[in-house]
C-alpha cells in the first residue's frame, strides 16, 4: 500500500481519520486558549507552558498504572469514553474564577486519560491497516495532526482576537464531543487485543518486557528525549511573543507536515532507518538560531524548518514496532506516547523555568542544544549495539 488513496478506502480508516483529527483540533484550541489565559492572569512563561504542556507530564502515572488498558479494554468503547471526558474536563477549565491550582489538577486529569487513549488509537491502527501500510498510515496522523495544528493555531489565534479565551475553551470541548461521536458511529466495537483486566501489575510486567531488549530501550530513548526537548522550545512560543505565538505554532505544524509527507509518501522504505538521526538533528539545530532573537517572521522560518524533523518518529516507531510481538502493540506506543509526552512535559517544565532567570530566547537555543547533544549520544550507542549484534552473529551460526 503506497498511495494515501488506497488508505481511505480501507474499512474504518475514514471515520477513524476524521475523529482524530477532530481531537487534534480541539487539542490545539484549548491549549492555545488555556495557555494565553493563565499567562494574562499570572504573567509567568513557566506557568503558561505547563497549562499548555501541563498534561504531558501526567503521562508518566498513566503509563505506570493504566496503560495495560490499551491492549486489554475495548477499543471504540475506551475512545469515545475519552473523547466525553476531555469535553467535561475542557468545559471546566472554562468556568469563571477558575483557581490557578484548579486549573492545574484538570491539567493533570487530562494527562492521565490521554496516556491510555493514545495506546488504544496506536494499536487499533495497526489492527486497521496491514502491516505494510503502517509508516503511511501513520504519516497520514502524523499530517493530521499538523493540518489541524497549522488550522487550530491559526484559528485559535484569530478567535482569541475577537472572544474571550473561556469561550475557546468551550469550542474545544465541542470538538471533542464531535470526535466522541465520530468514533461511536464510525468504528467496529472490536473485542480486546489480549487477555486479562486493566491492573497495575499487568501494565508494570508489560513495561518490562519491553524495556528489557537494549534495541528497544534506546528506540524509546530516541522517540522521547531529543523530540521533547524542542517541544520544550515550542512551549516557550506564547512568552516570546505573546501577540503573535499562533503565527509560530502554525509554521511549526506545517513544517511537521511537509515533513510527515516527505517521510511517508516520497522516501523509499530502504532509505527510511538511515534518516532517524538526521532528522533529529534537524528537529534541534535552526532553535540555535533564537540565542540571536530573530524577529517574528524569521523565527517562524526557523520553525518551519525545525519541524520538519519530527518525521524521525515515523521511522523509530516502525522500527518499533519490528521489534514489538502483535499481542504488545498497544501498550508499545502508548509507552512511546506516554515516554514521549511525559518528556515534553518535563522540558516545558524545564524550559519554563531557565526562561524565568534568563529569557524565553535564551532557554530555547539552550533547550534545542542539549537535543543535539543527546541525538549525537544515542547515535553512537546505536552505531555500538549495531556492532555488537553483528559480532555476535557468527557465534550463532555456529
């Protein structure tokens, strides 16, 4: 399956697609929202970030105590129980008077449901489409998420312009009621992946498992670190330039796309796991550029440019997912979704707060930095596991 064609003529692909764009948008929107109104209320970059970024760090508990769940509950019933939870959720962050603390403990909420729901959507993609299909169908999220983002930022900017922020919240929630009810109409009500209950002890045993292959755990340290740590640079985009931080957003999401379009669509496949490292490299490297404190349309080329390596992600799940039995699919990327959002949470986090004693300019170049650092340690870990595997294969042949 090579054409983005042929992957909407696969049975539930559609509805599927369209319902997850719907939370993207509504994603995007709320955060947007959110972000600019606990930065009008406190004037602080590190609070801004973590309303925005805040439920990523939520993902870590998730991924401890819930994250069997998306091997082991029913796929159509857990998205569409989600989708009515974020709407909830988003609608009470609207409330008037709203207590900052408040606003932070719905924050973490949202993080905990997010952790199961993006195992269930990774896994009940790969049940969708055949295997061979997987990095195309997943570039075709990938884009989603963009377009929604270039869509939302833009959107949301404009709405903030003209309505107050509560009222963007309640837009998004309307958008996740939206996608809740495009997943109860459109999707199978499938039967559970594995056997056995949502509990602690499964979720710990299955994390592992996974965590015990040494090329797994440094494809996992590839999909969280480097990519988090520019998201770190993202969260700063609302306090370096307040009155035009959609603009950012948006050339970051379209870059992403381009990226997911260029990977997925035009790359052959043998070309594909020579790229990871390039493309991280790429992902960290034009935020250098904001130690200069470029205006705002150079800076939007600088991230448009930057986000075109978030593709890497394409190529390291695939590898994932070679490296990952079927009946763990889920859990796999939930545990690459929940590491990976946790990590952007923990870099806003610290970002955040090395702009509070500096400046937003100054955390980004140093946050983008040490994502070219790590990118560098990893590949070479990888050039060293890969020699150690060759190695070993004569031993075995014999």
């Amino acid at each position: 399956m090579r054409s983005y064609r042929t992957l909407f003529r696969t049975p539930e692909f559609t509805p599927f697609f369209l319902s997850y764009a719907a939370f993207n948008a509504a994603l995007t929107i709320g955060g947007l929202s959110l972000a600019t109104l606990v930065y009008r209320a406190t004037e602080s970059p590190l609070l801004s970030a973590l309303s925005m970024f805040g439920p990523q760090l939520a993902q870590v508990l998730g991924a401890t105590f819930l994250l069997s769940g998306a091997d082991r509950l029913r796929p159509r019933s857990t998205l569409v129980r989600t989708g009515l939870a974020f709407a909830a959720l988003t609608a009470v962050l609207a409330l008037p008077g709203l207590p900052v603390g408040a606003v932070f403990v719905v924050v973490l909420a949202q993080g905990l449901i997010a952790s199961l729901g993006g195992g269930v959507t990774g896994g009940l993609l790969n049940e969708i489409l055949p295997k061979s299909a997987f990095v195309l169908g997943r570039s075709m999220f990938n884009m989603a998420s963009g377009l929604m983002q270039v869509l939302g930022f833009a959107l949301g900017g404009g709405l903030l312009a003209l309505l107050s922020p509560r009222v963007c919240l309640l837009l998004a929630a309307t958008l996740y009621l939206t996608e809740a009810l495009g997943y109860r109409l459109g999707l199978t009500d499938r039967p559970a992946r594995a056997k056995g209950r949502l509990s602690v002890r499964a979720t710990w045993h299955t994390n592992a498992v996974l965590w015990s292959s040494r090329p797994r755990r440094l494809t996992y340290l590839g999909l969280w670190i480097p990519n988090g740590l520019v998201v770190g640079c993202d969260s700063l985009y609302v306090s370096y330039a307040p009155d035009a931080a959609g603009v950012l957003f948006a050339s970051g999401a379209l870059g992403m796309f381009a990226g997911d379009v260029i990977v997925g669509r035009l790359v052959r496949p043998a070309l594909r796991p020579r790229l990871a490292t390039p493309l991280l490299l790429l992902l960290a490297t034009p935020y250098l550029l904001f130690a200069l404190h470029p205006a705002v349309p150079l800076a939007a080329v600088a991230v448009c440019l930057s986000n075109v390596g978030f593709a890497a992600s394409l190529v390291q799940q695939e590898r994932l997912m070679s490296l990952t039995p079927d009946d763990m699919a889920g859990h796999a990327l939930g545990l690459r979704s929940s590491g990976m959002l946790t990590m952007q949470g923990v870099a806003a986090a610290l970002a955040g707060t090395v702009a509070q004693v500096t400046s937003p300019a100054a955390a980004m170049s140093m946050t983008a930095g040490a994502s070219v650092l790590v990118t560098l340690v990893l590949a070479v870990a990888g050039l060293r596991a890969s020699s150690a595997e060759a190695a070993m294969e004569p031993s075995r042949a014999r």
